[in-house]
C-alpha cells in the first residue's frame, strides 16, 4: 500500500506540492508565533521584573499574624522579609534609612549590585550607590565603616560586602522608604523594627482575599504590585497572555486545513472512486487515504519545524536589535504541544472523512454528485443557446465554484479588516513612539501624598543650588484622590448655593463620577482637587484681573489668602470617555443638541463680598469672595475649577506653619553630566527620607515609549504573518482553480470568444470581487475605526464626531492610509496570484488551453 501511494504522487505533483507546502505553512507559522510570542513577552515581563521587583504584593507595617494570612493561601509561593531598623548616619550625616533584607526579599526585588556581595552575616552591610555618593571618602569592599542607627547614637562598625544599584525608585510604596544601607542578620535585632513583607502570589482570588483580611484586621498597609503586574493591559496583550492565542492559531489552522481539503477534494474523490471501481474495499481505501496524509504530515511537520525555528531567531534577532532589550527565548512546551496536536487531528479527520465519503457513496452516483450542471432524476434539455455574457459567465461560474468562492471571500475580507486594523494600531504605535522619544527630557518630578509632607521654600532652594540643576517648578495642591475609600470630599458651601440646579447639577455629576452618595439637599460644590496659585504666577493673575464679570479681583488680598476667585461658567453634562461630568464650553465649542448650565446670577445668587466655606479632611476655611467669572471663555486655565485660591489659603487652612510644595519639577541642565546630577538629587531625596516619592522623568517618558515600541512590534510581526500566509494560500489554494480554469478557456475560445474579451471578463470579475471584499472590509474597519476615535479622543453626539474629526485629522489620514495600503495589498496579491495567470492562460491558444492541462 505504501509503494501505491508513492506512486500515485508522481501523478499528482501539483496538488501533491500544493498540500505539502500549506501544512507546512500552518505548522511553521503557528509555532513561530508561539515561540516568538512567548519570548518576547517573557523578555518584557523580565525588563518590568528588574524595574519593579517580581512580587505581587507587598504588606508595609505588617503585624505577627501578617506573614500567617500570607503563608495559610495556598497559591502564595514565596515570601520575603524587609525589616526597617531606623534612620542610619555616619559621621553625624544622615545616610537614609536601614534595614535587614532576606535572600528571598531580595530575589523578589531583584536587587543588583554593583560589585561585592549582599550582608550574610552581623557585622557586614551593604549601601546604595547613592549612599556611596555621599559619603565623604570613597569606599571598597572590604573596607570598614562606621553606621549609627540613631543621630546621636553609638556607631557600630560593620565590613562593606557590596555596594547595591538603586532599587526601588519607581515602586509603590504607601510613604513607606526602602532601605538604603542593607544590613547583615542579626536575629535579636530583627523583632525592633517594621516590618515589610513581600509575596508572590499569581491566584487572584487569593490576592483579593489577603487584602481584604489584612484591612479587616488592621494588620499592616497592603500594596498590589500593579506596574510589574499591570490589570489594564492592551488589547493585544491580553489576546497574546496564558496561552489565550493557542486556541485562535488553531480555529485559524482548522479553517485552512479546510481550504485546503476543499481544494482538492474533487481530484481525490475521483481517483478514490476509480480504485473503487477496480475492486478495492472500504479497509484499503481507508489504509490509501491514512498513509498518503502521513507521507504529507511527515514531510509538512519537519519543514514546518525547521522554518519556525529559525524564522523565530530571525525575527527575536530583529527585535533585540531594534528595541535594544535583552530577548530571553522560552520555549512554551505544553503550548506547542497543544497546537501540534490539535492541527495534527484536525488534518487526520479531515482526511478520515474524505474516506468515509468516498467508501459511503455509490459509485454510480459519485461522479453525478461531482457536477453540479447534472439532475440525477431526469437529463438536461437545452431550451435555448444562451450568449456568452459577462453575467452569464458569472453566473455559471457562481454554479461550479461556488463555495470556493465564498472561502476566498471570507478570508480576503477578514484578512483586509486585520491587515488594516494592525496598520492602523502600528502606525498608531509608532507615532506614540516618536511622541515619547521626543518628550524625554532630562528632569526629576517628586510628588508628596500629602501636602504636609511636601518640600519647603528652603528645601526648594537648597535644590535649585545643586550643579547640574536649570530650573525647579513647584505647585501646591491637596486632593482627595487617595481618600476614594473613605469617601472624601472638597466642599465650597455658601447658604446661596442650596436653590441654585448649577450648583446641585454640578454636584451630582461630580459626585456619581467618584462613586459618592449624591446629596440632593446640599448647599456645596463637590471638588476632589483644591490648588494653591502662586504669587509669582503672573500670567495667570493677570487673567483673572482681566476676566472677572462680577466684583474686582484683588492681588494683594488674593495672595494673603484673603479672597478668593469663584469660577462660574455655562457647562454642559458630557461623557468623554470616563463617564459624564461637567464640561465648560465656549461658543466655538457649544453642542447645541446638550443643554446649557448656567449660573443664576438673580438676586439670590452669590455676590462679591459674600463668604464661602471650604471643608476638606484637612481643615475649614472662610474665604471672602473677590470676584465671579461667569462667562465662557476657550483661555480658561483647564486646573480652574469652581474656586481659586492662593498658595497663603492652602497653607492656612492645612494648619501648616510655613508654605509647602507637593508637586516640584527638577529640570536638569542638558549640557551638564545628567546621570551624575540624577544621583546626587537622588542622594539629597534619600537623605531627607522622601525617596520614594522622587521619579526620574526622563525613565517614565523612555518607558512609554518602550510600551509603544513593544506593541507596535507585536502588530508588525502579526501583519507580516497575516500578509505571509495569505499571499502563500492564495497562491497555492488558486492552483487546483487555475488548472480547470485553464481548460473552460479553451471551451470558451472553441465557441467563438476572443482573448480581449476574455481578458476584460476576468478584470471584471476580479474588480468586482476586489469592490465586494474592500466595502465588507470598510464597513468592519470604520467600526473599529470610530470605537479607537471615542477612546482616544471622546466624543457622545454625532456633532462631536465631526467636530473630533476636523480636530484630529491625523486620525482620518491613518484610518485611509491604513486602508489604502491594505486595498493596495490584497489586489496586489489578487492580480500576482489569480488576475495575472488568468490573463496568461488567456493569451495561449486552445490546444495549449485543452490539452495542456492534462499533460501537466
């Protein structure tokens, strides 16, 4: 049996060729995404591991039955101990904050070191680079140093083992500082200090449970490492985590092995049924069809095999030479298992039922079966001769390739809607890249949590006089935005409020947006963010001095803290994209179909000279109202919102005794040594115990970038594969057709139809074929198009649309360009692989057209 089917390839070399090389195709492309998926996905996990530590949650402040709730969840599988000892100094210098670190800690945080050794025993400590910075003398290690744990404690000398990389700068840690000098262990000092705890544990549930536990009980402050685990993750992240993918690579798989079985079915059905009819059973036929599909799987694994593999190097090459980041390849065993074996049935059973097929019919009505022109009950009676029209063709056409047809239809159009959805998101990415890039900008930003913990006017300065430093912007602001669970609010309140629908509108918009209880009887607006504007903000002052409608606006008294501005213009309730909020408009920016807000400015409504009250979980205030800004105006500061006060109010009413900072931006000097200034106001936040709250610019602007770069090379890698295996089926599935096709064009030229006339036929029927798949594929696109439109730049009316796309004409040219490259594609494609063989065919003479094809 195996000699009749080694045979029976030398007469069927082209559908033989055909089938080999598209499941080969199948398994080189679906192991190659597995691969190259996994890799690069594990080379990204790994760079955001390194950046912010590999645990999952974090417990600062933690209590005794703390590591209990941690150890009892069954899927927690490692924790580490951090235990805090205290502020250390040298030399009466402070140097930050100290701390025993385990093994285990230190692997979840992935703690480098610049050279030596983490502390294993009592006497030995290990210090930051930062740390290292500042200390009078350089140190090796080996060498002594002395450490106090108190500023005017005793010292204690202990041997440097190493000197650590910065660790921890970008994490989250609830106000919590990390240690900066690591100590050896010393089992009598461990139970002085707090205590932070480190797990990793994947099973959310479980995550979720330990939370809620550890607030019940008060037993510490929990942290969700939600940077190195991020819970909103892009589309195509998610698509591509857990193996997802696995199960689409093998729907897509099934789908082409069904092509293909589609494509050579009449051949095989008519051979098999000769054998049939030379006297083989059901047993040998079956035995026929099961070691002719191993020959092809045998020959299509191994090619397959070999080309993902190396077109996965290929393609990881490119990647770390692009995106310049260390590629670890992973090789997911049970993933490519699970789609080796789910494609290698899925071809079995195909092939199984092929067999059945044949072995069930009736020879006598198997080859009827294959011609769709014949009625098995009566015979055909030719009424009339019918011309030889376009549409006649057409429909004759429809009547013998019909499902072919449809297939051919349904991939061109899914794969025009991917390639350009893919095009359109690369692009997308790409551009975000260069925004980022060119964004980078040498600076440090520190935000406190609290305005009270926010830098002073002296500390501003003692930073502005480091080397190195161009210039240091500083903003003083409270908000309520990390008070969500306790419900907090920011009230303005005044007795004239309580019967204005500005103000109760105002509020219940506000307030359903952050998930407070609406009060229908309240005199206030709801703020949820109060800023203090400088004295030295001229620019600013000088709006309000120019726009206020109502009363007069006083610098002086602004700035003591004594007035305030109350900012009332008309607004209109929209959702742009985070539910709907109030949103002032101007007259350029009016949606007439919305309604309009405005304040009542009647006799009950609040005038200059009035009080407002101003409540926030920091204190109360009164504040005299200055003046009232009730027009639209498109130059309105975007932070103005309700009420403006002086940076003097916000220090007054936190109770604070000098002014505060709790946004400052430390911008650097390009032309100096920025990595040599970044250290030295790394050390200086260090050492004031505030480190945690510093974040380099320049690594946060450089990580979006990254993200962007790291989705666009997904896109790319899946457009390419898309483009590769359509052009490959197209080109190999059109073959079988082209052979028969080849034939109706010599039946065609025997009757009488010219080669023009045929080669204007088939233009016609690919135009018209190319129009049906690029609408289909428009109308799938737009949608795609106009849900991306809404997130990126959110509109809720149809006037908003237009308004979004005359203001983002970008959008509207990467939505056609996308389109147009994809149109441009697929008929590329459509003319190489069928248009151009069709018109060649059509040029040859009849003999070459009839017989041809047989000889071949």
């Amino acid at each position: 049996m195996r000699k009749i089917v080694l045979r029976s390839f030398r007469g069927r070399k082209r559908e033989l060729r055909i089938s080999m090389i598209m499941l080969a195709l199948i398994y080189m492309c679906g192991i190659m995404t597995i691969l190259f998926q996994e890799s690069f996905y594990r080379s990204r996990e790994s760079l955001r591991y390194n950046t912010y530590g590999e645990w999952t949650g974090a417990v600062f402040g933690a209590g005794k039955e703390t590591e209990q709730i941690l150890g009892e969840a069954e899927s927690t599988e490692r924790i580490g101990r951090i235990i805090m000892q205290g502020t250390s100094w040298y030399q009466g210098e402070r140097l930050g904050e100290a701390g025993y670190v385990d093994r285990t800690a230190a692997a979840l945080s992935r703690i480098q070191l610049a050279e030596g050794e983490l502390p294993s025993k009592n006497a030995e400590a290990a210090i930051s680079e930062t740390v290292a910075d500042r200390l009078p003398k350089p140190l090796k290690v080996g060498d002594q140093i002395e450490i106090a744990l108190k500023e005017d404690g005793e010292s204690k000398s202990y041997t440097l083992s190493g000197i650590v990389r910065s660790w921890g700068k970008e994490w989250n840690t609830e106000r919590h500082e990390l240690p900066g000098v690591i100590l050896g262990a010393d089992e009598k000092g461990q139970e002085a200090g707090e205590t932070y705890l480190l797990f990793q544990n994947y099973n959310t549930n479980e995550t979720n449970n330990i939370q809620k536990r550890i607030e019940v009980l008060e037993a510490g402050t929990y942290v969700y490492n939600e940077k190195a685990y991020p819970v909103d993750m892009s589309a195509i992240d998610v698509f591509f985590q857990d193996g997802k993918f696995v199960f689409f690579l093998v729907l897509v798989a099934a789908i082409l092995i069904g092509y293909l079985m589609m494509l050579t079915l009449k051949s095989r059905r008519y051979s098999l049924t000769i054998l049939r009819g030379m006297g083989a059973d059901a047993k040998e036929i079956l035995q026929m069809v099961l070691w002719e599909a191993l020959f092809l799987w045998g020959a299509a694994f191994l090619t397959g095999m070999v080309l993902g593999v190396l077109g996965t190097g290929a393609a990881l090459f490119c990647v770390h030479m692009v995106v310049k980041i260390p590629v670890h390849v992973r090789v997911q065993t049970e993933y490519i298992l699970e789609y080796i074996g789910c494609v290698t049935v899925i071809y079995f059973m195909c092939n199984l039922a092929v067999a059945l097929t044949v072995i069930r019919c009736q020879i006598r009505t198997t080859f009827k079966s294959d011609s769709g022109l014949l009625d098995r009950s009566t015979p055909p009676r030719l009424k009339r001769a019918e011309t030889l029209t376009f549409f006649v063709c057409m429909r004759r056409r429809w009547a013998f390739y019909g499902r072919i047809y449809i297939v051919r239809l349904v991939i061109s159009t899914v794969v025009m809607a991917v390639s350009a959805i893919c095009l359109q998101t690369f692009i997308e990415a790409k551009n975000k890249y260069e925004f980022w890039m060119g964004a980078i900008e040498p600076a440090y930003y520190y935000r406190a949590d609290d305005l009270g913990e926010g830098l002073t006017e002296d500390q501003v300065l003692e930073i502005q006089r480091i080397g190195g430093v161009k210039s240091v912007e500083k903003d003083a602001y409270i908000n309520v935005d990390g008070m969500m669970q306790d419900k907090e609010e920011i009230k303005v309140s005044s007795p004239v409020f309580k019967e204005s629908s500005y103000v109760s509108t105002h509020r219940r918009y506000i307030q359903k947006g952050r998930s407070i209880p609406h009060d229908k009887e309240g005199d206030y607006f709801s703020l949820w963010e109060l800023r203090g504007i400088s004295p030295e903000d001229a620019q600013r002052l000088s709006y309000y001095e120019k726009t206020v409608d109502l009363g007069e606006f006083h610098k002086e008294s602004f700035a003591a803290g004594e007035e305030c501005v109350l900012i009332l213009p008309p607004y209109q309730i929209r959702d742009l994209g985070g539910g709907k909020e109030p949103v002032y408009v101007n007259a350029e920016e009016l949606d007439d179909s919305k309604e309009i807000y405005t304040y009542e400015t009647g006799e009950n409504a609040i005038a200059p000279g009035d009080l407002v009250e101003i409540s926030t979980p920091w204190g109360t205030e009164e504040i005299k109202v200055g003046g009232i800004i009730t027009r639209s105006d498109s130059n309105l500061y975007i932070e103005d919102y309700v009420i403006a006060v002086s940076e003097e109010f916000l220090k007054h009413l936190c109770g604070l005794e000098e002014a505060r900072y709790a946004a400052v931006k430390i911008n650097l000097d390009e032309a100096a040594d920025t990595i040599a200034v970044g250290k030295e106001i790394e050390s200086y936040f260090e050492a004031l115990g505030k480190h945690s709250n510093l974040t380099d610019a320049g690594s946060t602007v450089r990580g979006f970038a990254e993200d962007s770069l790291f989705d666009g090379t997904q896109y790319l890698f899946i457009l390419t594969g898309v483009w590769l295996v359509y052009m490959l089926m197209m080109y190999q599935g059109n073959q079988a057709y082209l052979k028969n096709e080849g034939k109706r064009i010599g039946i065609f030229r025997a009757l009488g139809m010219d080669k023009k006339t045929l080669k204007s036929r088939y233009l016609l029927e690919n135009l018209s074929e190319g129009a049906v798949v690029i609408l289909l594929s428009f109308v799938i696109v737009t949608g795609e198009f106009l849900i991306r439109l809404r997130r990126n730049a959110p509109y809720d009316s149809i006037y908003l649309l237009f308004r979004t796309l005359e203001e983002h004409p970008e959008e509207v040219r990467l939505f056609v360009l996308a389109l147009f490259i994809a149109g441009t594609v697929f008929l590329g494609v459509s003319a190489v692989t069928l248009y151009g063989p069709l018109v060649q065919l059509s040029g040859r003479n009849i003999d070459d057209n009839l017989g041809g094809g047989e000889r071949k």
